[in-house]
C-alpha cells in the first residue's frame, strides 16, 4: 500500500503537483508520494545504461512549438496500473505537455513501452486543471489502510 510507484503512474493520481522552470531544468514536484522529478533541457543525454534506476527516472526534455516533450528512461520496476500490472526497469516513457487554449488545463499524452511486460505499447491521456491556492503538501502515507480492504464475495459465494 505505500510502495510509492514510479511516474508513469504518479501523474494519473488524484494529487496536485507544481512546476518550477528554469531554461535548462524543469522540476515536478509531486504531492503524491513527495516524488521530485528533475527534467534536463540543456541538451544531454540519457545516464549510461548501468546507471541506478530510480521511481522518477531519467528524464531528458525539449520543445517542440508550444509542446513540452520529456523522454525518460531509467525507471525502476514498478506498478502501471495499481491492479498488480507492473513494468519493468526496462520501461520507456515519452510524454507530450501542451497547455490548453484556456490557460488554465495542462494537457498531456504519455506513450510508453515495455518489451518485458507488454506484447503493444500503452498510452494515456491526461488533463489537469490550475485552482488557484491549490499547493503540494506533505504525502503521509498509512500502511495500516490496507487491513480496511476486504474481499468483496459474490452472493452465494462461502466465506474464505
């Protein structure tokens, strides 16, 4: 229950999360799970294959037009859907930040691979709307939350 996941999950949660931009760094910072991710825009590459593998991944970005596109490798294992689908470190994540014509909804497209774990591709689109004062706070997370999930029986079914 407090496995934090790595970003490809992170970003369809129901928590905010702020971003900070400087022309050569772009930082995510996530309330879900106090995940910081860094995105290099000075034109590097990705961390050598033996790297450490981490939840936020390395990430490397650019702009195409008016469009964010952030390319991240490096991700460890962990879940895609929260259902017991996880990917592996061998995971490849490419993602496109376009801000809607109202100025105030993030639109973005997630594309990823994983050779390891999926025979196609997977792909999500995700919207995100500005409230003003809306702030990241500290993520608390209670293990003791699972003992309240209990196994949902059919009618008819015996107690296991």
């Amino acid at each position: 229950v407090c496995a934090a996941p790595s970003v490809i999950y992170t970003e369809q949660g129901p928590f905010p999360f702020e971003i900070y931009q400087t022309p050569t760094l772009i930082v995510f910072k996530y309330e879900y799970f106090d995940q910081v991710r860094l995105i290099f825009m000075d034109g590097r590459g990705h961390l050598p294959a033996d790297a450490p593998h981490s939840k936020v991944g390395d990430s490397i970005g650019h702009w195409e037009g008016d469009e964010l596109v952030i390319d991240t490798d490096h991700l460890e294992s962990a879940t895609l859907t929260n259902n017991g689908l996880d990917h592996s470190d061998n995971v490849h994540l490419v993602e496109r930040y376009k801000l809607a014509p109202d100025g105030k909804t993030l639109m973005a497209t997630q594309w990823f691979e994983d050779p390891d774990t999926l025979e196609n591709n997977g792909a999500r689109f995700i919207q995100w709307r500005k409230f003003p004062g809306q702030h990241v706070y500290p993520y608390d997370c209670d293990p003791s939350l699972a003992t309240e999930y209990q196994q949902v029986q059919s009618p008819g079914d015996s107690a296991k």
